[in-house]
C-alpha cells in the first residue's frame, strides 16, 4: 500500500489557512469524556500526608465522531497531554467517565483492557526518546504483535514491511536501528509502530512538535492521508494552531484544566468567542506581510496561575482584560453559544449571547441547550 500524494505535492503547515473546510462528520461517538479530572496529590511530612492537589485536569467534557478530529490545545501545563494519557488509561482519572465505544473504560483493569489496546493507540510526542535504539525497526513495529500474541497469525515480518511502506519507508529497512534515521523518519517509524494493530482511535501528543518546519508538514499530510485510507480518528494534542487548524475537525481550547471553547475548525477559527482563544489566535504568525497590520496582537499580562491553587471563578479572570466582578465570584459554564460553538464566558466575543443567558434560556426550555461539560451544572447551580 501507499499514500496517496507525495511529500512535494502536499501544502505546507506554515500556509495553513486549512484548504477547503472539510465536511462536518456527523457519525455516531467513538469516544466520550465526561467531567474527566486528575488531582495530582501533594505530600509533605515524615507519614507523607496530602496537603494540596494539583488540579491538572478539573472536570472536562467532550466527545469524538468516528472518522473526525479533535484538536486539543492551550499553553504548556494546561492538561492537555493529562488528558490524554487518562484516555489512554496510562493515567488513572480521579473522578469523570471515559466512554470508548459505548464501553465505560473507566476503571476497567489492566487485563480487561488489554483487547481493546488494540483500538485505542498512541503516537508520542519525540521521536527520538520514544524509540528504543536497541531494536531494531522491524523489533519496534513488531511488537504490538508481540504484545497481543499475534505472530503466527499475522506473519509478522510481512505484516510490518507493508505498514513501513505504508508511512512511506523503506520496507528494506526492516533491520536498520533508529539512530540511522532523520527525526522525520522515526517518526514515521512510531506513526507505523501505531498503527500496526490497525487501531480505531489515535491520540497524538504534540506529534510534529520535535520536528523541523520543514518535515513537520510531511509528518500532517501523512497523519490526514492515513487517516482516510484506514477511516482513523484522531485526538490530536498540540499547542502549535497551525497545525491544530491544519489537521482539525474541531477544535477544543484548554486553560488551566477547564475547557473554555470548543467549535468546529472553522468557526473557532474566524469566530473565536472566549478572550483566551483571541489571544491565543492573534500570536499566530500571518505569512502574508499585507495581513499583518490588520490585525491586533493580544498580549496577556502575567503568568499562567499554579495548578496547586487555581483562581477562583473564571479561571482566567487574572489574565482577562475583559473581567469584571461577577467573573471572579461565579463561574461561567461552558454552554453553546451559537450552533456548535461552546465556550464558557461571562462576556464572549463574536456573540450577542452570554453562558449566562443560554444557561437561562436552557432552563426555560429544558432539552433545548446546554451543551457544555457536567460541570456547567454545578457552576451553573453556583450562579443562582
Ligand atoms: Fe474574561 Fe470574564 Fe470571560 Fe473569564 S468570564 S474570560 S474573566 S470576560
């Protein structure tokens, strides 16, 4: 097998104003999260007594089509990659629901888990560490196979030549060691070890981050073109909205362990309605050096708060030029906005409606709305 274009016929990240939009996928959920969260304990003294948390992740809800992706991203520490690892259950949440399939994975066991390990895969973020260098690239790719006592049914070798040439290969280099290869090409090399098992959900933890400009476009126009070949869906995880734009179907914005918008592509894109998103939207780069002076950079005051001790409220409200009283006294839920736009804020922008209004409106009209997370209940409880 092969992907359908090459390298040099491929558009380049950097341009990414995203092509055509695609089609929104309408199919049914392959993955849910519900009020998912990771408290980190802290402890201190001779018995190791918790003193505090690290709220990582603190009650995030979404969910991924089949066949669609989901870009998560936010500035380092906001908990995206937590949020990922708890859905590949490398990390036990401390409290939500993670429904994979219609299976609430959850608090399934390690053996339990272990057929579905075949679906639900990884690609990690540096190429260089994520490869053992004392196997070889046919040991790598191999050993999912392995894992699952696949060999004699699969025909290894044979299984493992065709997914190299698959990310674009050589199926000769079957018995070459990592440090042989360009970053690009190791990364290719896990992409493969990924997909050997021939999963149904990917998440992808910063997968082009480590890469040079020039190979990270490779590495996206490979991600989507396998993607349509093998009917993936994608979670993918960076704090690059190039890339995220690029490679999205949706997009969800992270901020200190909340998600504060979620929208299609396209319409986050153009129509970003909480001031976090704005502010990140307006540090991209514009290649067109005529686009450049139309528009406002936003430059946010101060550091992210710690984890260990969160504002209160809106959890932006430190950083928000636009914050206001009632912003650090009641939490703004994350409700939809506009047709499949969610953002949580007291005064988004881009809109007429506020999360406190459509909270309202739903309550007028139950059934109608609220879209958001299960922690806009409570917040919106806190409002009343
Ligand atoms: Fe800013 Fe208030 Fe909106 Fe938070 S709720 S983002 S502080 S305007």
């Amino acid at each position: 097998m092969s992907t359908s274009k090459t390298p040099a016929e491929k558009v380049s990240v950097d341009k990414a104003p995203a092509g055509e939009p695609r089609p929104i996928r309408e199919g049914e959920n392959l993955l849910e999260v519900e009020n998912l969260g990771k408290h980190f304990p802290v402890t201190a003294g001779l018995l190791r007594r918790q003193v505090a948390a690290v709220k990582a992740v603190d009650g995030v809800s979404f969910s991924v089509r089949k066949g669609e992706t989901l870009g998560l991203v936010g500035e380092s520490g906001c908990g995206k990659s937590t949020t990922g690892r708890m859905i590949m259950r490398l990390l036990d949440p401390s409290f939500g629901k993670i429904t994979f399939e219609g299976q609430d994975i959850t608090k399934m066991s390690q053996r339990r888990l272990r057929p579905l390990r075949r679906d639900l895969q990884m690609i990690f973020q540096d190429p260089y560490s994520s490869l053992n260098p004392r196997k070889t690239v046919g040991a790598i790719v191999g050993a999912p196979f392995r894992l699952q006592n696949l060999e004699a049914e699969q025909g290894v070798k044979k299984a493992v030549q065709e997914i190299l040439e698959l990310v674009g290969l050589n199926p000769e280099h079957y018995n070459r060691y990592p440090h042989e290869f360009s970053g690009g090409q190791r990364q290719r090399i896990g992409i493969a070890r990924t997909l050997a098992l021939k999963p149904k959900l990917i998440i992808a933890d910063e997968p082009v981050s480590a890469l040079d400009v020039s190979v990270q476009a490779q590495v996206v126009n490979l991600l989507e073109d396998l993607q349509d070949e093998l009917d993936l869906t994608y979670v993918v995880i960076a704090h690059d909205l190039s890339v995220v734009r690029h490679i999205s179907d949706r997009v969800a914005v992270m901020y200190l362990g909340k998600i504060v918008e979620l929208a299609d592509r396209t319409d986050l894109y153009e129509r970003p309605m909480h001031p976090y998103t704005n502010a990140l939207l307006s540090a991209v780069p514009i290649p067109d050096p005529a686009q450049r002076g139309e528009r406002k950079r936003i430059r946010l005051q101060g550091d992210v708060p710690s984890p260990l001790d969160p504002p209160p409220a809106c959890r932006f409200h430190t950083r928000c030029w636009k914050a206001q009283d009632i912003c650090k006294q009641v939490e703004p839920p994350l409700v939809e906005l506009s047709p499949g736009h969610q953002a949580a804020c007291h005064f988004p922008e881009n809109t007429t409606v506020s999360a406190t209004d459509a909270v309202a409106k739903a309550a007028v009209a139950p059934g109608a709305a609220a879209a958001g997370d299960a922690g806009s209940a409570s917040a919106a409880d806190s409002a009343e």
